[in-house]
DNA sequence: CAAACATGCAACCAAACGGTTGCATTTTTT
DNA sequence: AAAAAATGCAACCGTTTGGTTGCATGTTTG
C-alpha cells in the first residue's frame, strides 16, 4: 500500500457528502446511483461526481445490471485505512512506552 | 462528534505531504515546525500551511515555546477516525450476518 | 412503438487548495 | 549591540474541486 493510495482513501473520505454516502451503504443494502443521488441536497450529477471519486479511491465498486448500477462499499479497502491509523498509533504508543521507561530510570 | 468534523480529519490525512508528516511525528518525539518543514520538498511556508490544516482539523497540537513552536500528534484524533471506520465496519458485519442468516432460511 | 426511467457526457463557474515569494517580528547566540 | 535563527503575515498564482445545466443514450414498462 503506498502513501499515495493512502491519503487518495482518506482524501475520498474527506467530504460530508462523500462520507454520508459511504455510512449509507453500510447502513443497508447496496444501492443503485439514483437512490444514493436522493436526500444529499445536490444534483444527481453532482451526486455522481462523488460517487466516482469513492470509486477512484476504490472505497466503493460499481456494478451495471440492466439500466441501472449498483453501488458497493469495499470493505477491503477501509481495512486498509483502518489499519494505517491503527499503526501510527502503535508507533505512537511504543514512544510513550520508552518514555515512560526513561523517565522512570 | 459531527460529520463534518470527522470529514475534517480525514481531509487532513487525504494528501501526501500531510500524511508524511504526521508519520514523522509519530515515529518519534515532537519536532518543531522548522524541523518538520525540512525534507518535504516545498517550501518552509507551504509546509506550515499543511501543518496548519493539521491543526485546524486537531490531527495535531501546536505548543510554542521561546523562538520556536513544538508540533505534537493529538492522539485522541487519531482514535476519533479509528472508531469511525471500525462503526462503519460493524455495521457493514452485520448486515452480511443477516444476509447470511436470510440465504440460509 | 411510445413514454418513462436511469444513466452518461461535456461545458462551464466560483471557490478552495497547494504552493510560491517577499518582508517583518521575536528570540537566541556571540 | 549585532548577527543568526525560527517564525509570522500577506499577496499572488495556476490547478483542482464541488457544484451546476443541457442534452444524448440505453433500458424498461405499458
């Protein structure tokens, strides 16, 4: 996982809408582009630019059947966000470890 | 804690010189601003803008101190967008659980 | 086949972003 | 007191972003 890709997923999830499209996915069911356009309070168009930067970032996954498409989180993809903080925290604690210990001498 | 909050911290974390730098700060003690801006490739200005988006998102404490300013992480932040995306993970779980459970009805 | 639906594509626009340069200010050091 | 170091402030600039509108295209439904 370089760096790049790294701050592109948080860069995606960077934006009220963007962030309110992804909770809604993981409230339910996958839903097709003119469902999740609905309730953001911008054009369905404007709706799909984000979705599309979700997609870039590859936080979510497109699926065409019929007419419409379908909109996917990828959980994968969040495990890896996750797991980068969960790091820089580890790092971070390991310092205060050896803090702690040097202060304590 | 808000959305638009949240979305201000991984707005924070979505850019590589950002990224990098809050990688430096977690690897080791806190390192004042001009030793941060070094090896970053721009300028010592550019970089104090990006620490500043830092701040302003509280990914990142300042503490000034004589002619200089010490930049700390704020590891509460960090834990803050953790637990975002391990929500957002469990309710992405369960709904799989129950999916699962209705196919094998 | 015609109407309705879901989407795609492209041009356009104001605002935010990421970066620069130049200069002023405060604190140390010698 | 003078030089050096660390930082602040502000103007400026090209590019990206977040949004719009208008229109074209493919797919169901009646």
């Amino acid at each position: 996982m370089s760096q790049a890709a790294i701050a592109q997923i948080f860069k995606a999830l960077g934006d009220p809408v963007r962030l309110q499209i992804v909770q809604r996915l993981s409230n339910g069911a996958a839903l097709c582009l003119g469902e999740l356009s609905k309730d953001l309070g911008i054009s369905r168009q404007g709706a799909r630019k984000q979705i599309q930067a979700l997609v870039s970032a590859k936080v979510v996954q497109l699926h065409p059947t019929g007419r419409e498409v379908k909109v996917q989180l990828d959980a994968a993809t969040l495990a890896q966000s996750k797991a980068f903080i969960t790091a820089l925290e580890a790092q971070w604690d390991e310092r205060l470890q050896a803090l702690k210990q040097f202060t304590e001498q």
